[in-house]
C-alpha cells in the first residue's frame, strides 16, 4: 500500500521534473559570484600557508607579514617626494614600487587572516579549537539566509499533489466512502509523503555538497565547525564534516515534517489552487518579513527548514541554548498536531 502511494506519485514525468530541477539548481550555482579577485586570491595564498591550528610560528608571521605590508604603505608619500626631488635613484624608486604593488595587494588580504587569528584567539578558554580554514569558501555553502525556492516548491507541490491527484481522478469520493478508508489512506499518504519529500530534500542537499566541493575544493573536514564563523556560537563539539552530515539529517527531516504539515492542510483546502498557494507562502513568506518580525521568522517553518539559520540562531549558555537551537521544530510540531487533530476531527464528523 505505502510503495503504491509513493509509485502514483514518481511517474516518470514526475522524476523527470525533479531530474531538470536538479540540473537547474546546479546550473544556477556556477553564475553565481566566485572569489576571483587579487585580494582573495591571495588571501587562499594565506590560508594555504597558515592552514590548520595556530602556532607560535604561525602567530609570529602574521605579526611580521602585518607590520612589513604597513611599513611599506607608510613609505609611499616619503618615497615619492623623495624621487620626485632626486634623494633616491630610480632603480631604488622602482624597488620600492615592487614592494608597494606586493604590499597594495596584500592589504585586505593579511588583515582578513588577522581577523581570523583573533577569532581563533577568543577561543582559548573554551573548549573548541578553531583552525585557520578557507571561511570565504565555507560560507558560501553555509548560507545561513538563502532563499531555496526550487525546494519550496517541490515541498509545496508533492505535498498536495497526493490529494491532487486523487481529486483529478474523481477518486476522491470514493475513498471518502467509508471510515476506515479515509482513515487509513490518510495514514498511508502521509507517510509515503514523509518519504518522497525527506528524500528530495536529502537529494538536492548532497548534490548542492557535491558541486561546492569539486567546485570551490572544500577541505578541513577534521576541523571544529566553530572554525566557520557563522556556527561561533554553536554549543555542540563537531568537526565540518559532522556539521555537513547533521546538517543533511537535519534539512532531509525538517522537509518531512514540513510536508507532513502542508499535506494535512492539502486535505483541509479542496480547492487545488488556493491549496498549492496557501501552502507556497507558508513556506515563502517568512522570507519577507524577517526584518520586521524577526521573531516570528525564527519560529516559522522556513528557518528550519534552511537548517542553519536555526542552528546558529541560539541564546543563553549550555543546555539553554541547545534547547534554544532545538526550539525551532517545537512550533512546527505544534501545528502538525493541531492540522491532525482537525483532519481527524472533520473524519470522525463525517462518519457521524
């Protein structure tokens, strides 16, 4: 019965769909912006050299590097009136422009690593070890706020298609015809809606994986996750890799929840339309209010389902921020329980 479900749903057009979203989405990601400038480039240069945990040696060039690219930058107005009146020759002139170009280039580049050993540094009475890690490549894949609209929809329309498709066939009104039938298909869908859309969600986050990790060449997996900036915060001893599996885990089930939630409301709103619309902005509109209720945004379904903006989004210390991180799914239980109990409710009226 449950594989059934799930076979009316994934036919072959369907797959196909989901087949071209996924090419689109990965499509979509190579216009986006890539770290090509001077300044990045050799801020890699940087991270390649200083990689890992810091060390003494590792502190000391930094401290060098930072003070020998000031020295040159503070010589620039001096060196130049010096040329300009004839105290220094032009070979000496264009050395000092080799090292000013050097210098110039640098800039941004050594005060970014500086930020980042400072970063490392505030953690030395905790008990995580940041590590000199590329953050400008991680970051892009822990987008903490980006707007996953190919997932929303696929979320929106598989989990009212399942009713959908039962309204189409005139079905409907005959699997409503008996108690048991309603109760159990209801039971049925549901599930098999779980598995489709956990699933998708699961599918689309390892192929975003897969795409960053050949394309931007991430790497230090071993290292804690509170090497990238936006998990500072984050109360649970993990190395990247975990982070990158928990945060699979955690996107695969809060789209089953969602789901869950959005089929119940498909059963509650006959209409196909206004079913799929009602369901879309649940999911989008959050997105547009965040600055201005930013409290209601953090307990809508969308930061969780984003997984990182309700990780990162924590407060207090200790097992108060664990609950504090968690929290997020408590809400969206909440309504699932509720969107139950009316399905259930409006079942039972019928057979009365």
């Amino acid at each position: 019965m449950l594989f059934s479900e799930i076979k009316k749903v994934l036919r072959l057009p369907l797959l196909l769909g989901i087949l071209f979203l996924l090419i689109f989405r990965i499509v979509t990601f190579t216009f986006m912006e890539q770290f090509e400038d001077a300044a990045e480039d050799n801020y890699l240069d940087y991270i390649e050299q200083l990689g890992g945990v810091l060390t003494p040696e590792k502190e000391s060039f930094i401290y060098e590097e930072q003070k020998k690219i000031s020295d040159i930058l503070e010589q620039q107005e001096q060196m130049e009136s010096d040329y300009l009146n004839d105290r220094i020759t032009s070979k000496a002139y264009e050395e000092y422009n080799d090292r000013l170009f050097y210098a110039e280039g640098h800039e941004d580049a050594i005060n970014h690593i500086y930020t980042d050993y400072e970063y490392i540094k505030s953690f030395e009475q905790t008990g995580f070890r940041p590590e000199f890690i590329n953050y400008l490549h991680w970051d892009v894949f822990f987008v903490p706020d980006s707007v996953d609209l190919v997932l929303i929809f696929c979320l929106t329309f598989f989990s009212c298609y399942f009713f959908s498709m039962e309204r189409t066939s005139n079905m409907w009104k005959v699997i409503h015809a008996a108690y048991c039938g309603k109760t159990s298909i209801i039971h049925t869908k549901i599930l098999a809606c779980i598995l489709v859309t956990g699933t998708i969600a699961g599918i689309f986050y390892l192929a975003d994986f897969i795409y960053y990790l050949i394309g931007l060449e991430l790497n230090q997996f071993s290292a804690d996750i509170q090497s990238i900036r936006v998990f500072s915060d984050f109360p649970i001893p993990l190395s990247i890799g975990q982070g990158v599996f928990f945060l699979g885990l955690w996107r695969a089930a809060a789209a089953a929840l969602i789901s869950a939630v959005l089929f119940l409301i498909s059963y509650l709103i006959h209409k196909d339309r206004l079913n799929f619309l009602v369901c879309f902005a649940l999911l989008i509109f959050p997105v547009f209010i965040k600055e201005q209720l930013e409290t209601i945004y953090h307990v809508s379904f969308y930061p969780l389902l984003n997984g990182v903006s309700a990780m990162t989004h924590s407060s207090g210390n200790g097992t108060d921020q664990m609950i504090s991180i968690f929290s997020g799914w408590l809400p969206a239980i909440m309504i699932f329980i509720f969107a139950y109990g009316l399905v259930r409710f409006r079942v039972l009226r019928k057979k009365g």
